[in-house]
C-alpha cells in the first residue's frame, strides 16, 4: 500500500507535483480542498464566509481523517491542514509526508497569479501579502518541518523542473 501526503504553503505546488506523481505512479490524487468541496457542495470561500476559519478547520480535519483512510493514494493538505488540530501527528501515522518548501518570495510570486481564489489573501495589497506569508511561514515551520521528507520547490518553473521533483521524491520514498 502507498499514501503519499504532501504539505507544504499554498503556492507551493502541491496540487502540481502530486497530479504529476500520479499520473507517474498510476494512483489516484486526492487534492484535500477539492474534496472538501466535493462533499460540502460548497466552495472553499463559500466555507469561509459562512462558518469562518475555524468552521473550516473542523471540516478540514474531518474531511482528512475520510481520505486520508484511502489506500494506494496521493493526497495534497490545504496549507494550514497540518498547522490545527493533531493532523500533523496524524498525517505521520498514515503515510509518507512530504513538505514542499519554498522562500517567502517564491509563494509570493505564485500565489500572486492566483489571488481571487485564496480566502486569507483577498484584500491585501502586494506589499501585506509577502508580510503576511512569511508571518504565515513563521507560525507554520514548526509543524510543516514534522514531515517525514522535505523537498526544496524553489524552482518548480517549468514541466522539467515538476518532472526532476516527481523523480526526487520517488528516490527518497525509494519507488
């Protein structure tokens, strides 16, 4: 059986690098997001403005311990999944987790293409955006450096780049 649980900040690439992991390997992906979404009926946002964030974090967590049952998987956890709760802890127990760490600026530069879909950026400006990413960055280290492998993404510009990194984390999960 495999699971393969990657983490990491939003903007990191987590959704990228496990569609590619998938396809590689020939098992399903789980983006935990759209899962919730799928069983909520509801967007993320919509979540958002009607229960808040900690409203949210409940499904996430329950909405987690559902797919994270799954076998021969690849699941990607919303940025702060593994910063509530016992999830980390949690996410250890049921498989491999891989953390996707960039800079500040990295994060920066992708999540600023993709700003309308993000609940905690929308209404900041470029400059509160970085502040508040590597405020972000700051509280959540702690948790995401639990993960059991760590992958810099700080170039994950390209198919080729996606590609070397799909390769890097068959090498260190040895399949």
């Amino acid at each position: 059986m495999v699971r393969i649980i990657i983490i990491g900040y939003m903007g990191a690439g987590k959704t990228t690098v496990g569609k590619a992991l998938s396809r590689e390997l020939g098992i399903p992906f789980y983006d935990l997001d759209w899962y919730i979404e799928s069983r909520m009926r509801k967007t993320v946002p919509q979540i958002f403005a009607q229960k808040g964030e900690e409203g949210f974090r409940q499904i996430e967590h329950n909405m987690l311990h559902e797919v994270a049952e799954f076998e021969d998987v690849i699941i990607s956890c919303g940025g702060g999944t593994p910063c509530f709760f016992d999830n980390m802890e949690y996410l250890n127990q049921q498989g491999e987790t891989i953390y996707l760490k960039a800079t500040p600026e990295v994060l920066h530069k992708h999540l600023r293409m993709g700003k309308t879909i993000r609940p905690l950026l929308r209404d900041k400006t470029p400059e509160q955006m970085l502040d508040f990413i590597k405020e972000q960055l700051l509280l959540r280290e702690p948790f995401y450096s639990k993960a059991r492998h760590t992958l810099d993404v700080n170039l994950l510009d390209s198919y080729e780049k996606i590609n070397i990194s799909v390769a890097r984390i068959r090498k260190m999960l040895g399949i």
